[in-house]
C-alpha cells in the first residue's frame, strides 16, 4: 500500500495531471477513461497467495497513450509468500557442511538422494534403549514481501521409521536466530517443541517477529531427537518452509 500511495501522491503533483482513480476491472484491457487527452492514473488489484498484488498504469497529458506501468506486492499479516528453504543448503551446528553420512559432522543429519524417486534430510539411527539428537541449520535473509513485524511459521515435514519408539521423547524443535553484520548472533523467541508422528506430516513453529525486517539475515535451527527403548529408529526431515 506504501508504494502505491507514494507514486500516487507524485503523480498528483505533476502539472497536468487531470483524473485519478483506483478500480478493481474485470475488462481484459482496462478501459480509458479518459477521451480529451487528459492525464490518468488507473490502479488494479489481484487478491495472490500471500497478500495483494497492485498494478499501476500512469498515462501523461496528451493525444498519444503512452503509458508507464509499475507493479507492487502487500504482503498479509498472516505469512506472505510460501518458500522452501533447500535441503541441500542445511548445515552442521557449527555452520560447516553436512554429508551423506547422518552424525558426519557429529550431531548432524545427512542428505539421502535417489535421484527421480526422493530426496530428505535423515538423522542417526538408535541401536536399543537409546537416544540420537540431530540438528540441521539454515541461513537466508527475509525476503522483500516479508511484513515487518509479523510472525514468521516455519513449518518442518517431518517423521520417524524404526521401532519401540519412544513418542514423548521424540521430538523436533526450531530455534531462530538474527546475524548481525558485525557477527553477533541473537535468539528469537519461537513455540515449544511437537512430536515427532511415524507418518510424516506438518508441525508448524512460530518465531516471534518484533523488530524483524525485510532483509533481515536470520538463520534457522532444526534440532531432532529420537528415543527408542529397544530396536532402532531414525528421524527424516521432508521438507522445510517459511511464510515471508
């Protein structure tokens, strides 16, 4: 709405300028409505996942329809865009790479490939009355359709095969945090740890997001833990997204 109002109020003040008007058209083109050659400034907007899409066209005094267009995209409160971040991308605690191997670095998922059939983030596999923690870390900057200020969901697929699982003792938690230019790292506050089912499915943290921005450098935590009381068993991340 911001760079909507801004060009509006420029255009305003240029001499000239004779007719404005914001409408939602159903016509495919958007009508002139202007017939003496007097100046005009037609909104359009589209309801899109994730917030609004506005399109402007500005056409200046004069006989010829020589338009100038400009587009711009409001984000809703509620999440913005949907984005993956890349399984490829994630990183051991430390911010060194992973590998195929799950707990190569220590502590650390793996990537299992095949190519054409399925691609997911694996941890340690427990031997008995055990337990094996995890963490994959992700690092990115917000991106301009981010809201400042809003909440941000980061929803992990996410599940575990094996057996003699030990449900309350298996678990995935994200942590949050803000990187400074100078290198500091800050913690945001994000929801409580879930469950971690033995079908895979959506659980969906919460990072508070007072004093976020667009183009904020963030990095975002997985932290997974398996428990077994006898057996063996894995977690498998799926996937990982944000709303922004």
């Amino acid at each position: 709405m911001r760079k909507i109002a801004i060009l509006t109020a420029a255009l305003l003040a240029l001499p000239g300028l004779a007719h404005s008007q914001t409408s939602l058209f159903d016509q495919t083109p958007a009508p002139t409505t202007s017939a003496n050659g007097a100046s005009e400034l037609i909104s359009q907007y589209y309801a899109v996942s994730g917030g609004t899409l506005y399109m402007t066209a500005f056409r200046p005094p004069g006989q010829t329809p020589t338009w100038s267009f400009a587009q711009s995209f409001v984000p809703t409160a509620a999440g913005g865009m949907t984005r993956y971040l890349a399984l490829t991308s994630a990183k051991s605690d430390l911010g060194v790479p992973m590998t195929a191997a799950a707990g190569t670095p220590s502590g650390t998922v793996g990537i299992s490939r095949t190519a054409g059939s399925s691609m997911t983030l694996i941890g340690e596999a427990t031997s008995g009355a055990d337990n094996k923690t995890d963490k994959a870390l992700f690092e990115f900057n917000l991106p301009d359709s981010y809201k400042a200020g809003s909440n941000i969901v980061v929803t992990v697929n996410c599940n575990t095969t094996g057996t003699v699982i030990t449900a309350n003792s298996t678990t995935m938690t994200v942590a949050a945090y803000t990187e400074s230019n100078a290198g500091a790292e800050a913690a945001l506050s994000v929801s409580a740890a879930q469950q971690i089912a033995a079908t895979a499915g959506d659980l969906a943290f919460t990072i508070t997001g007072t004093g976020l921005v667009p183009g904020q450098h963030v990095a975002i935590e997985l932290t997974m833990l398996v428990t077994t009381g006898s057996g063996a068993a894995h977690g498998i991340i799926n996937s990982v997204r944000y709303g922004a």
